[in-house]
C-alpha cells in the first residue's frame, strides 16, 4: 500500500516563469548501469546525457485546485535521458531522476512522500531578470550546489564540445522530455508520469556554469561531462498526470 502512495498519484499543475535546462554527454558505461531493468539510455552517437534542469514554477498545485492555493518555487533536477519500449512496439523517451532539490520544505516533504525523486532542501537565489536566469544553489551535503548564469536576449549556438552535429539534433535532447519515469523497488515496476504543456518553443542559450557539484560526486568522479546543449522556455502552463505502473517489458501493471 505504502508503495502504491508514491506512484505519482496526483495530477499537478504550474506555470513556468523561466526554466533553463542544460544537457551533459558523458560515456554511456558511466550512465548505463544507474538504469533500473527496463530503462535504456537514449544515446547519440554513443554517448548519454544528463539533464540538469532550473525551474521556476508559479502556483504550483494538485490540477483540480484554483491557482490561488499553488506554492511559488524552484525546483532543480538532475535526470538521465533514457528510453521505455513498451510490447506494442512504441517507446517512450523520458527522464530516469537521479536527484532533486527545491527552497520549499513542504513541497520536499509532499514531493517524497508521493513521489522517489529524491527531494532535498536547498537554500535558492533566484536573482533572474527579463535578459538574464541567475540561480545560486546552496545545498548541506554540496551535491547540489550550482551557480547559473543564462542570457536570453539572443539566439546561441551549440557549446563548444558539444556530440551534436546539428541544432536539430541537439533539440532533440532538449529537456524535459514528455515522460519521466520512476522505479518501485518493491515491485520492480517503472512508473511512467505524463507532461502535459503549453507552447513548447525552447530557445538555445548562451550560459555560465561551473561544472554542477553533482557531476562531481559518486559515480561521476574523475569523469569529465560535456556541455551538449542549452534551452530556454518561459511563460508558459505545464503539468503532469498521475503515474502509471508498468512491468520491466513496458506491460501495464
């Protein structure tokens, strides 16, 4: 029962201020085995992202609630970009978290009660202007700080370094993508949460950011991630539906 309890079960709603998502390549032997059973990893030319996303969210709430009762907060992930194949032949691109951090102590503690996206507090400057998304990241353990710096005023190219040969390729990988999935140790089940958003239209950004605190502990030690892409989205409504269970081979459950 207790397992059934954080299957997403409650659909969410929110409006985006600004969100800046950046993507790291890394090898795929160094991301392939943070996977549970069911999950492959998305690739590209042999090589595997993780996604490190900076939101703002506005009045973000359970969907059947007026705004009026939403919290405004930030919320920080740290996703690998993986792929769900389902019996009838579809797949599944989406997000596997790895880490979360948020400023707000209740959404941390609703987050983890419903939810294994791993919530932590975090102290959060969000300093952002109309020209330019500044976040500082303050966390206890270190593993989550981060200091950002994006300029949205003018179109960017790709980073230097970055796998990709194209923009479009790059765009492809620009998070979030439509689904993210979770794993229910209990039961090996994946659960699959749906987005739902509005006038999806991310822009490349030109951005500062050592590299994140993250990307330096645990299994990515002595690696040496890759900045692939940048994408900016702002102003506009997202949200996701309850989660589903699945069986490792993409059967619901």
């Amino acid at each position: 029962m207790i397992e059934r309890l954080r299957r997403h079960p409650i659909p969410m709603a929110t409006r985006f201020g600004h969100s800046v998502v950046l993507t790291y390549a890394l090898p795929a032997a160094v991301l392939a085995p943070l996977l549970p059973t069911g999950l492959r990893l998305d690739t590209y030319r042999g090589v595997g992202f993780v996604a490190v996303g900076v939101v703002s969210t506005r009045r973000l709430r359970p969907a059947r609630l007026p705004a009026r009762f939403g919290l405004d907060a930030v919320l920080v992930g740290y996703r690998i970009m993986t792929r769900f194949a389902t019996p009838g032949g579809r797949t599944m691109r989406g997000l596997y978290v790895l880490r979360s951090d948020t400023d707000r102590r209740l959404l941390r503690f609703g987050a983890n009660a419903l939810t294994r996206y791993r919530y932590h507090r975090a102290r959060i400057l969000d300093t952002s202007t109309d020209a330019e998304v500044r976040v500082d990241v303050s966390t206890v353990d270190g593993r989550g700080d981060l200091v950002l710096r994006a300029d949205v005023r003018a179109e960017a190219g790709l980073p230097a370094g970055s796998p990709f040969a194209t923009m479009a390729d790059a765009r492809r990988f620009a998070g979030p993508l439509p689904y993210t999935f979770d794993h229910e140790p209990a039961t090996g089940s994946i659960v699959v949460v749906k987005a739902f958003r509005s006038a999806w239209r991310p822009r490349p950004v030109t951005v500062t950011v050592p590299r994140p605190g993250f990307l330096t502990h645990g299994p990515f030690t002595g690696t040496a991630p890759v900045l692939a892409n940048a994408f900016h989205v702002a102003e506009l409504d997202y949200g996701w539906h309850r989660g589903r269970a699945h069986a490792p081979d993409g059967s619901p459950r």
